[in-house]
C-alpha cells in the first residue's frame, strides 16, 4: 500500500461522523439549559441576591466561556479536537458540582466560571470539527444550508428539553438540577471519549535509503515546509495573521453584540418576568417557544438567507433583534394586568429568535472564508472570545439599569433602549466586512 493511499486512509478514519457531532450539540444544550437559565431566578428569589451581583455572575460565566473561547481555540489546534471537548465536559462537571453546593455569591461566581470555562473547551473543539464537514460538504458540491444550520437545530431541540427538565427538578430544589447537569455530562464525556476517533500523529512518509538520498524539487520542499509550519510554527503564525487580519477583528468586535443580545434571555428575560410576578414556569415555558421556532424556522430561513445572501441576512438578524428591545422599551414602562403580562416578554423572546436565526447560521461559515485554509480554532475562538467580552462589559452597565426595571416608567425603558441602539451598529457594519469566498 502506498504512502498516499494510507495517508487517506488515516485521514478518513480521524473524521467524526457529522451525526456525532450533531448529537454531542443536541445533548450539550440539554446539560446546559437544565440548569443556566435559572441562574439568574434562584439567585434572586432563594438566595435574595441583587441584580448587580446576578448580573456580575452570568456575565463571568458568558466571560469565563465566550471570552476564553480564543484559549480553548488554541488549545485545540494544539491538542487535538478530541482531548478539549473531553476536557471541557469534565470542567463542566465541576461547574456543575460546585454550583450544586452554592447558597452564596462566591460559590455561584467560582461555580459559574468553571460551566463557562467548560464550554470554552467543548464548542470552539466542536465548532472546528463541524467547519472541517462543512469544508468536505463544500468541497462536494452541497447545495443544502451549511451544517451550522444543522448544528442550531439539534442545540435548540436540545433547549426544548433542558429548561423542561429543568423546571421539573427546580419543583425539588436547584441542588438536584445541578446534579442532574453533571451526569449529563459525565455520560457525555465517557461516550465522546469512546466513540470520537483518537488523533495519532501525523503520517511520516518512508524514509529513503542513505545511499540514494533524492534531492526534492522546489515544488516538493514547498509542500513540506507548509506542512511542517502547520504542526509548529503554524499555530502562531496562524495567531499573528489572525490578528493582523483587521477585517475579521472587526467583523468579530460588531458580531459580539448578537451574542450580548441573545445573553438577554438569560439576564433581562427574568428581570422582566420578576416585574410581572411570573415564576419558574412561565420562563421554562418561553425557552420552549423559542427553542420550538428555532427547530421549526431554523431550516427555512437558513435557505431564504442562502437566497438573498450574507449582508442582507446579517442586517435582517440585527434589525429584528433591534426591534424585539425597542419594543420591550416602550412596553415596560406600562402596567400590564392578566395575561397582557406575558405579552412583552413572549415579543421579546419571538424577535430575538428571529434575529438569531438569521445571524447565527450565515456569520459561522463566514469564517471558513477568513480562515482561507488556516486553522479555524482560533477564529472561531476570537469571534466567541468578543463576545463574552461584550457580555461581560454589558452586563455590568445593564445590571443597574435592570435594577430600575422593576416596576413600570420611564426608568424602565433605558435598558433596553440601549440594546436597541447597539443592534444599529452591527447592522450596518456586517455587510461592510465580509470576506472574500475562498
């Protein structure tokens, strides 16, 4: 057998199924919304913490896992896509444990940071090995919408389960849906750790004889020392380019305000239903409208947006998110009795959805395209990393203004006025950046 017929061979055998990966999304999302999304919920109602320290502790979490998301990038292009999401369950575990313990806010802080610290080495490591299947469907001639519509599919059926077992387990108390996160993960780990093909080294190919070495052509010794760069001096010289690349830094500083918009369902969602008396439930039931519209519009809208293109479906995203807040800015400030109550949060929720099943779905593959055949950990990395950044730095300025929201007027309306205007950014700078199709 040929040194290029085992090299295929190889290379084959160290592709996951597209499947695997779809199904490791769909089980993440349902560890991760059994337990996060009522953060925000039992620290205010059990625990009595202010909005302030809630909203330093969910933004150390999004922080602690989108802002790190560039480390947990380079890590998997160093280790392997395999030992960082084995990794970052079993971080996750942790997490999850010691926020099974917290009655305080230094332990729901420390417990936050390590779920977040988790994801950081689970989804970029995810992310790279769904890129590399929509780099071989591309390569095929797919026409279908990218596997990244795919991928928020199965994470939203995912989020339709996790918040429903979530709100069950809360009925008992918060320790026991923290525990249930963390044997979620733990069986999680042990089946990637089983099926996921192991990554052994690089193929080396025959050495020659000594006593009739080959002079190599330029074109070979060309080919070997870019395949020799891309094992050592590759990963940083793959770092500097990145940054270097001032078009994706910036595609990358506007993108991170979908991720602080979506954040909201997380952190203004349950100061809004605080305003209205509504409990545990009535959020369990709003994640499921939005994780049911996502699984039922995903699909259609990945392929409108494949129609009309990049640009367009990135402002369309951006403008539906911006009008979801400019909505909930005018309607918080009036009293609402019955069930007009649920009105405001349920247009909320609808318009971030919609937004982010634009946006979502058409940025990620974008990045191929940044990448031009680089490693895509850190790309991936950097865009989640602004993200987290923004989530941190916004949800400390909301916290005081959530504050406010409490009770219906005026002072109500000032959040979410200044989300509405930071979707305006993004908006019209996306289409402005977009790279060139490789």
């Amino acid at each position: 057998m040929t040194t290029l017929e085992t090299t295929g061979q190889t290379a084959t055998a160290l592709r996951p199924a597209p499947g695997l990966l779809l199904a490791s999304q769909l089980v993440f999302n349902i560890g991760f919304y059994a337990v996060v999304p009522f953060l925000a919920l039992v620290m205010t109602r059990d625990f009595g913490l202010a909005a302030t320290a809630v909203g330093i502790v969910l933004g150390a979490r999004v922080f602690s896992q989108q802002g790190l998301f560039l480390v947990g990038g380079m890590i998997t292009d160093r280790w392997g896509a395999r030992r960082a999401v084995l990794a970052g369950c079993l971080v996750r575990v942790s997490g999850y444990l010691t926020l099974a313990m917290a009655g305080s806010f230094p332990l729901f802080l420390l417990g936050a940071v390590l779920t977040g610290m988790g994801g950081a080495l689970f989804s970029p490591a995810l992310e790279s090995l769904v890129g590399k299947a929509e780099e071989r469907r591309r390569s095929t001639g797919g026409k279908a919408p990218a596997l990244f519509a795919l991928l928020a599919i199965c994470g939203e059926i995912g989020a339709v389960a996790g918040p429903l077992l979530g709100a069950l387990l809360l009925g008992v108390s918060f320790t026991w849906a923290a525990l249930a996160g963390a044997v979620v993960f733990t069986v999680m780990a042990g089946v990637l750790w089983h099926s996921l093909p192991a990554e052994g080294p690089r193929p080396v190919p025959a050495m020659q004889k000594p006593a009739t070495p080959l002079r190599p052509t330029a074109r070979q010794a060309a080919a070997t020392e870019r395949a020799e760069g891309s094992v050592g001096s590759g990963r940083t010289e793959g770092t500097a380019a990145m940054l270097r690349d001032r078009g994706f830094v910036a595609f990358a500083a506007l993108y991170s305000v979908n991720l602080l918009a979506y954040n909201q369902l997380y952190f203004g969602l349950p100061v809004e239903l605080a305003r209205t008396g509504a409990g545990p439930e009535v959020l369990a039931g709003l994640f499921a409208v939005a994780s049911l519209l996502t699984v039922a519009l995903q699909w259609p809208i990945s392929r409108l947006t494949a129609r009309i293109g990049a640009g367009r479906a990135l402002t369309a995203g951006f403008i539906l998110k911006g009008l979801a807040f400019g909505t909930m800015a005018v309607l918080a400030q009036v009293p609402a009795a019955g069930t007009m109550q649920l009105l405001p949060p349920l247009l909320l929720v609808v318009g971030l959805c919609l937004g982010h099943m634009c946006i979502g779905p058409v940025a990620m593959p974008l990045v191929l395209d940044f990448a031009r055949g680089r490693r895509t950990g850190i790309y991936y990395g950097l865009l989640a990393s602004m993200g987290g950044c923004a989530v941190l730095l916004g949800n400390t300025v909301l916290g005081p203004l959530y504050a406010g929201a409490a009770q219906p007027g005026p002072d109500a309306a000032w959040p979410w006025a200044l989300l509405a205007a930071l979707t305006v950014l993004p908006a019209v700078g996306l289409p402005r950046l977009l790279p060139a199709k490789t």
